[in-house]
C-alpha cells in the first residue's frame, strides 16, 4: 500500500490473567516471527481474541488468517479455506466444534472445530460498500468500492417502472477496496478514482485505459492522504477536479496537471501522523453557484472555506464539535452561504448525532440534530429540487427531514439496519442511491417524498420505529489489509 514498514514490529502479544483481571502475564510465544506476521504490518481491524467456553487453553486470535492455540497461546496455527482477514468469530457454548467466523469475504461456518469450513459468499448479499458514485449516462451507472473485493459498478434499471428497480449483477469498476469515484457528468466513458491513500487515476472505460495523475512536489513533508481521499469533478466545469490529501489539490486540465490550492489544512502535528495516515483531508464540496467557493473538511475535526480558489483560506470551526471528524460537508444548490457538514465521533467513543447548517458561510452555525436520528452521522445530502428536504446516512439508517432539519423520520420501509457509509440522489433521475456497510447498495424512488405520488409507506416515523423496539424488547427481555 505503499506506507513505509517500522523498523521494529512486535507484532500480536496474548496476555493471560488467572485472577479475573487483576495481574496479567504476556504469554510468550514459542514463534515470535509467527506472531509479528499474524496480522501483517499493523493492528488494522484484526486484534480480537475468542477463548473456547469449554477450554481455556484453546484460544483463537483474529489477523490475515484465523488463528488457534490449544496450549493457551504458547504455538498457533493458521485455519484454511476461509476468505483472508478475519475479525468476527462466535463459538457455541453448548458445541465448541461449532464456529462462525465473519471476514471479508463474509461468513464461514465449521462444524468440526475449523478443520472444515462452510462458505457463504454468494448466499448472503453482506457486501461492505464505502462510498457511491453515480454518472449521467441512461440508464445512469452507481460506483461504489467494496472491502477486499475492489471497484464495482451497476446499472440503476427503471424499465420496469420506478418503484419496481431490480438487483442487478455488478461489473468491474475502477479503483481499489478503498476508492471514490467521481464519473465526469459530459463524459460517463471518464472516471477519476484512486488505489489507496490518495493515489489518483483517470479511467476510460471503454478500453480500460487508465492514465496515472501525478502530484507536483511537496518539499520535505510528504503527502498524507486517507483510505478514502475525496475527489470532486467541479459542477462548474468537468475539466477542473479537486482532491484532498493534507492539502488541496486542484487540476485544470482532467488531471494532466495538478497545483495546489492550499497549505496543510489539518493540525499537524508530526507526534500524531501516526503510521496509518492521519491528520488528511476527508470531503471537499464546492458551491454549485459559485466556481472556487470551495468547503475543506478534515479527519481531525478541521473545517475551511475559501471564497477565491485557494487565494485565501478562513477556519470555520467556531460553533461545531471539536475535534471530531468532519464526515462530510455539502453546499448548498439553492443558496451560495447555506452549506451543511455532518461531524462523526466514533472514533473517540462518542456517537452523538453531529449536524449542522451555516446561513453564512460558515461564520455561524445552527445544530440539527435536537430530535435527529441516532448517531454517529456518516453522511449528509441535500435534496437536488427541494431545498427542504435533507438526507442523512447513519450507523443504523437512512433519514430524512422535509422541513429543513426540523423533524426526522426514518426513510423507507425495506432497507435492513445498516452502517450507511454514503449517499448520492441523482439529480435527473430522482432515485436516492445509499451505500452500506454490510448490506451491498439499495436504490429509492423520490417522487412519491415530494407528494409526485401516494408515499406507499415510504416515511416510517422515527416515534413508531422505537415504540416498536421497545415492545419487542419487553416481549423477549454489530480498515484494514486486503
């Protein structure tokens, strides 16, 4: 992935208490090298251990490959024919034979301690999607990148009738398991996505040819970019692309040439870099009245705006939650100071719902989320035709308020519980696009929101909802290394 590999790896270490916690002892391993690989380079998402209910010497350890001990950590061994990276497993109590393991490929059943394994690939649809990207070709195309299964796309089919969008089989897309893509709205054929940590390409689809975009020189610091650094095509003009690492690149040209539009927009702090980038750009949005009033948000909690392409940058932050990352920021269509921003806290053990909405700019900002729906907020979208309408993705839905963040409902009636990692409403076809982590991508038919048709159920109130979990609960007292 091209991140540079320490010196010194520890790699994964069992402690082992006998007194329920109150001293510990590390376990030491007979395989030392066996351990520092077990999880590759760094912690990832691995790092979870399951001890057997029925023996206590017999543990398993998450990593590239499902790991046992029978000797209470002293030797492991690795379990096949499973998808690599594992970090799920539940081992029945009453049958310790019996184990489910999650990974990312996604859900492995062995009756026989793991010496078998039953695969589910196909069965279940538990895709984990990051993002959704859509073009303007008709039918339109939706993009997305899946964990450890690279780039896909698909067509949104409304021949059948809009309410009647049917699943479709998903052909290659460009870019890696972490990659946005960003068609360009003349051109469907042409689609800017990126591999890992910021590095960027232009895709012709067509012929598969790919041309590589390259970053002028950054002096002595390196350029930091997220698992997913954002991409924009300007509403202004499809030639201009914009993409965030530390700072803000800007490319006139359809990425022959980039420049940059702006100095390090995080705090940076070199202590806080850390191995795994940190402290980098995560959304960009760019007001579709005004060409260069561009809005930066950051994974540090970092939020700036500039009004002339770069010229001169102001920190906006005054009002919003600190230090919270900024997961997404959204100009308004309607009205050149209104913008919204949605701030995620998860990451520091906070999942309140953080939505806000500027009538200035940024100078001042208004909270949303008093009677909003649960937190964390991954995702905020305003409705392409009615400024009063909004959109936000959550870790457990989709919602939706029609008086401009006054009230929340949840929206639709099918979409199973789900991370909603991101939203896109295509702006002619008025379907609402949502991406999940876990569930694949669903696809909504807007018009009967807007009063175009009879709703057919398509608001349930987030009261209802709630009651409904209540009775059920008195009734019978859920980044890595492909």
């Amino acid at each position: 992935y091209g991140r540079r590999r320490e010196a010194g790896i520890r790699g994964a270490t069992v402690f082992r208490s006998d007194d329920r916690g109150e001293t510990w002892n590390e376990i030491e391993p007979a395989e030392p090298r066996y351990m520092r690989r077990l999880s590759a380079t760094y912690g990832w998402v691995f790092g979870q251990l399951r001890v057997d209910p029925n023996d206590e010497d017999t543990i398993y350890v998450m990593g590239l490959a499902l790991n046992v001990s029978n000797d209470g950590g002293k030797t492991f061994r690795p379990l096949r024919g499973m998808h690599g990276d594992h970090h799920a497993l539940w081992i029945d109590p009453d049958n310790s034979n019996y184990l489910v393991n999650g990974n990312d490929g996604g859900v492995a059943i062995s009756y026989d301690g793991g010496e078998d394994w039953r695969t589910f690939y196909d069965e279940l649809p538990v895709v984990q999607f990051y993002n959704v990207g859509f073009d303007m070709a008709e039918p339109f195309h939706v993009y997305g990148s899946i964990q450890d299964h690279g780039s896909r796309r698909a067509t949104v089919d409304l021949s059948r009738g809009r309410n009647r969008i049917r699943p479709q089989e998903w052909e290659w897309g460009p870019g890696g398991e972490a990659s946005f893509q960003a068609p360009d709205p003349t051109d469907p054929d042409v689609v800017y996505a990126e591999g890992f940590y910021g590095s960027i390409f232009r895709q012709h689809m067509a012929d598969r040819e790919r041309v590589s975009l390259e970053f002028p020189d950054a002096g002595d610091d390196a350029l930091r970019g997220q698992w997913l650094a954002p991409i924009l095509v300007s509403p202004h003009n499809p030639r201009v692309v914009y993409h965030g690492m530390n700072r803000l690149l800007r490319s006139m040209d359809r990425g022959e040439n980039f420049e940059f539009i702006s100095p390090d927009l995080t705090t940076d702090v070199p202590a806080r870099r850390g191995d795994i980038p940190y402290q980098t750009l995560t959304t960009i949005s760019e007001s579709p009245l005004t060409f260069g009033h561009l809005y930066v948000g950051t994974d540090d909690g970092r939020l700036h705006t500039t009004r002339d392409s770069g010229a001169s940058w102001s920190e906006i932050v005054d009002g919003l939650a600190a230090d919270r990352w900024i997961s997404r920021v959204e100009a308004s269509r309607f009205d050149a100071e209104t913008v919204y921003v949605a701030q995620n806290g998860k990451r520091n053990d906070d999942f309140a719902p953080y939505l806000w909405r500027s009538r200035d700019g940024g100078a001042t900002w208004r909270s949303l989320a008093d009677g909003s729906p649960l937190g964390p907020i991954n995702v905020v979208r305003e409705d392409p035709r009615d400024p009063e309408i909004l959109y936000v993705g959550t870790d457990s839905s989709v919602y939706v308020s029609t008086d401009g963040g006054g009230r929340w409902d949840v929206l639709g009636a099918e979409l199973p519980t789900s991370y909603v990692h991101d939203l896109a409403v295509h702006p002619r076809d008025d379907i609402l696009v949502a991406a999940t982590h876990g569930r694949g991508m669903w696809a909504l038919d807007l018009a009967p929101l807007r009063g175009e048709e009879e709703a057919n159920d398509l608001v349930v109130e987030t009261e209802a909802v709630f009651d409904a979990e209540e009775e059920e609960s008195e009734e019978g007292e859920e980044e890595n290394e492909g």
